[in-house]
C-alpha cells in the first residue's frame, strides 16, 4: 500500500509539473492573413470637471476622445462605472444614456455600458459623460476599452475567475453543510444547529463575494442594481451566523454576549434594508 501511494504521489506530481511545463513553453505557430477586430484601452483621453447644481454631488466629469478606423465588425466601447450616472455622445448626438430609474434607490449600481460601434464611426469624437452619486464614486477612475466583446469578456473572466471559483465552493459547502445537519436533525442523530450555522455563513460570504464581482454585472447587466443591493444585505447579514455558530459551540449554554451581538447585527441589517426601501 505504501509503495503504491508513493508511486501515485510521484506519477501526480510528474503530471503537475509537465503540465505547467506544456502551458509555459508550449504554443502552436499560427500565421493568418485574416487578423482578429483590435482591442485596446483607451488612453489619451481628456477630462474635464462641470459644475453642475442639478448634479447630485453638484459636478459631472467628461471625458474625451477620438476613434481609432474601425473596419470590422462586432466593435464595442466598453467600461465600468459604480454609483455613477452616464452619458454617452457620438459626435454630439447622444446614443447611450444610464440612470437609476424609477424604482428602489437613487444608484444604478455597478454596471457595464457597452456601446456598440460601427465603420462609420471612425475618427469620430466620443464624449462620456460620468455624474457621480454618491461621495464615495467621487473619485473614482474610469477605464474604457474598445474592441470585440468576446475579448473582453475573455479578459474580465481571467481577472474575476479566482474569485467565481472560491465563491462557488462556498456557496457548495455551505448548501452541503445546511442539508446534512437539517437531515441528522430531522432523523434525531443530532441535537446541535453549528453546522447549520456554519453552513449559513459560508453560502452567504460565497453569495456576497459573487454578486460583488465585476463579471457578475457583466453577465447579468439587465440586474446589476439587485446584484449591488444583494452585496451589500449579504455583507451586513454575514456576522449573524458566525456569531451563532460559536455560541452554538458552547455545548448548549448559551453566550448572552454572542447572542446579544448576533440580535444586534440582525437589527442594524433590517434597518439599513428599510432605509433602502
């Protein structure tokens, strides 16, 4: 038995290394007289700050610039914007505009504006118009890229993708957790909620790590608002079941502190929820 664990100890690690190997030095020669659409950011363009007392902060930032010649299709101006409002002009005809709309909230939230773009608009000027809501997005830098959405998406989906795959493991061991101590429970083989608990806070920080990135907004664009309200209920909840798993640690006598906290955190998170309302 030993021999054979080291012997697939030794074939595992072989295997690592020659795959690490193949994925640094290994590349196909590909040589194509058809070259795929350009993707670039852009950046030479020009800001300037307007005061604006119809602004709720009171400004609005502009940002400027020219388009590269565009000879392909499936071109798209892409960028993020969080808590701020946007507009878009194309030579100064308006061809994209976003605001909170009427229903919950005055913030759209964390969105990606993609304005698609055409051979037409070669050397055309590009004026975005970014209004900040809240003191928060003040300052806050916006990046734009132009090229094919797929590249783009390729791109954002290498950045968040360590982040998707520890959230989706979170969310399975906290559904994982939840359902075998309500079984145990249920067939009286336990007594306990811990891992009921547990399992709470750990589908939660999963649920609130994976609504809070930005490939999240980009695939869900129509809900990137409830993506942002549900970031931030998840983050205020997430203490309550972590405080309530170790009280549940104490064998049955129960911690006033603990549960003084946990009652406390609940109370702050519906209040934020009906501010929000």
């Amino acid at each position: 038995n030993k021999i054979s664990a080291i012997a697939f100890a030794a074939l595992l690690l072989l295997f690592i290394v020659f795959s690490v190997i193949m994925l640094i030095a290994e590349d196909n020669k590909i040589d194509s007289l058809r070259n795929e659409p350009p993707y670039y950011k852009v950046t030479d363009a020009a800001v300037t700050e307007i005061e604006d007392s119809s602004a709720p902060l009171g400004m609005r930032r502009q940002y400027s610039f020219s388009l590269d010649n565009i000879d392909a299709g499936d071109i798209s101006l892409t960028f993020c914007t969080v808590h701020q409002l946007v507009t878009v002009e194309i030579d100064g005809e308006t061809v994209y505009t976003l605001s909170s709309g009427d229903g919950i909230g005055t913030s759209p939230s964390s969105v990606w504006t993609t304005v698609p773009l055409y051979p037409s608009d070669s050397g055309r000027q590009i004026t975005v118009t970014i209004t900040p809501v809240y003191k928060s997005s003040l300052n806050r830098e916006v990046e734009f890229a132009v090229g094919s959405k797929f590249d783009f998406f390729a791109e954002r989906f290498r950045i968040d993708m360590p982040n998707i795959v520890l959230s989706m493991l979170c969310i399975f061991v906290g559904i994982v957790l939840v359902l075998t101590q309500l079984i145990m429970l249920i067939a009286r083989k336990a007594s306990s909620w811990d891992s009921v608990y547990l399992g709470c806070f750990s589908l939660i920080m999963g649920v609130w790590r994976i609504t809070d990135t930005r490939l999240s907004a980009l695939i869900f664009e129509n809900n990137a608002k409830a993506l942002g309200y549900i970031t931030i209920f998840a983050l205020f909840i997430l203490p309550v079941p972590l405080l309530l798993y170790i009280d549940e640690l104490h064998g049955g006598k129960r911690c006033l502190l603990l549960r003084s906290a946990a009652t406390a955190t609940g109370a702050v998170a519906f209040i934020v929820l009906i501010l929000q309302l």
